[in-house]
C-alpha cells in the first residue's frame, strides 16, 4: 500500500479557508496534510468546518502568548498513536507553535514552521539555535524510529532553488550561514526527498513574493521540503511540488511513500 502526505504553508488557516482550503483538502484525498503558518493561538476561534473536515481528524499546535503568528496543524485520515508538542521547558522547539509531533506507527512525522531571520540579527541568531536543537532532535529520533520531516524550512538550499540566487546572496533565506544548515542536515542523514527524485530540475520553487506579483513570472524559492531518514529511503515512490494550487505565497508539496 502507498500513503501521501501533503504540506504546506498556508500564511494564515482562516484566510486559506475563505478562498477554498475545505475543498481543496477534500479533493486532494491525501492520507496526511500537514500545514504551516497557521496564525492559530487557539483552534477554539476556527469554524467548525475548518476542525472537522469530513474524513479527517486534525490537530493543532500554536503560539499561545502571541494571536495570529506562527502555529502548525495536521489532518490525518489516520489516528495517530500520540501527538507531542513539549520538547522541554528550555528547548526552542517548545515555544512559538512551531513543532508537531506525530507517532503513526510506520514512522514518526514531524510537522514543523522554522522561523524566519529576515527581521534582524536576533531573529537570525534565533533560526540558527532552532535549526540546531532540531538537527539535534532529529538525530536522536532517526537512531531508533523511520522519520518524516515537513513544514517551511524558510532556506533554500542550493543555487537551483532559487530564481535570483546571486542577489539574494546576502538576504536571509539564502546566507552562506543558513545554507550551511542545511548541508549538516543532509550530512546527518536527512534526505531531501524533491532532490533525491528531481536531482537537476531547475526552476521548481514553493515560494513567491506576493507584492511583487513574482509568481506570474515564476520568480521563486524552494523553501518548503520533505526530508526523511535513511531507512525510509527506499519506500519513497515520488517527491512532488503542487505550483498551481493558489491561496497562499507559498503552494503544496508532496510525498508518496510506499508501506
């Protein structure tokens, strides 16, 4: 049997509801749908609709001290084992609603937004120790268990990733220093599975500016990935990217695994 799993960036749950996420998710028929940017405090302020969508169960993960920033959610068609959301009083991983902890039996999913360091020196010191503490994380959790990690890694990785990668070389989202991060990934064993399918696509991007219009002109990042274990690597059939799919700045991406 093969499962798909789907994630993606939504900037905002209650403004991708108002332009057709319900129908969207329902149509997809996705076993996993994993979303990011929620902008979600307290699931308590969502529709009905929006937390019970037929054929799925969905959790919730946000930033309780801050309304409409940041939060991550999954809907499954499959009850998970358990959910976890504290990964210690001191770890980053515990704070903003960034992190969604998964146990589907077959493999253990993480569901995560990583911040952002456009705003400033602190905010990129913050990526970094994020990016760290889930390397960290991650390594401990492979040793034992087949893994899956999805969500808005907010870098991309190489030059192909990218429309404009000589003028963003300087830019957060595309520093030496973040991109380094992303080499000690893969060097821990976390597979991007896009790559390991698409080695030398160009021009394969989840991310566009929308006050420039960068879409219309495909101007684009790749930001948003699905990375696996080693031991998953041979029950991957396709790694895909959904750039038609509207509703947000960033569209879907996929994984097909077989189990």
């Amino acid at each position: 049997m093969s499962i798909t799993l789907l994630s993606w960036n939504v900037n905002g749950i209650r403004a991708a509801e108002r332009k057709g996420f319900i129908d969207w998710l329902q149509k997809s028929e996705a076993d996993i749908v994993c979303v990011q940017e929620t902008k979600v405090h307290d699931p308590g302020i969502l529709s009905e609709a929006l937390k019970d969508v037929g054929g799925y169960a969905s959790y919730w993960a946000g930033h309780e001290a801050k309304k409409g920033y940041s939060g991550v959610a999954t809907y499954t068609k499959k009850e998970p084992k358990c959910e976890k959301k504290d990964f210690g009083k001191n770890s980053l991983l515990s704070r903003e609603g960034r992190v969604q902890e998964l146990d589907f039996g077959a493999f253990v999913l993480l569901n995560i937004y990583y911040p952002n360091g456009g705003s400033g020196q602190p905010r990129l010191d913050y990526k970094l120790k994020f990016y760290d503490q889930f390397l960290n994380y991650a390594v401990k959790l492979m040793k034992t268990r087949k893994v899956v990690v999805c969500g808005d890694v907010n870098t991309a990785h190489q030059e192909i990733d990218l429309a404009r990668p000589k003028e963003n070389a300087d830019n957060s989202g595309f520093m030496a220093i973040e991109r380094a991060w992303l080499d000690r990934f893969e060097a821990a064993g976390l597979i991007d599975t896009f790559r390991m399918k698409h080695p030398d696509e160009p021009k394969q991007y989840t991310y566009w500016d929308q006050k420039t219009r960068a879409r219309d002109r495909n101007v684009g990042w790749r930001l948003d990935y699905f990375y696996i274990s080693p031991n998953l690597k041979k029950q991957v059939k396709d790694a895909f990217i959904l750039p038609d799919v509207v509703g947000s700045d960033h569209c879907p991406i996929g994984l097909t695994l077989t189990l």
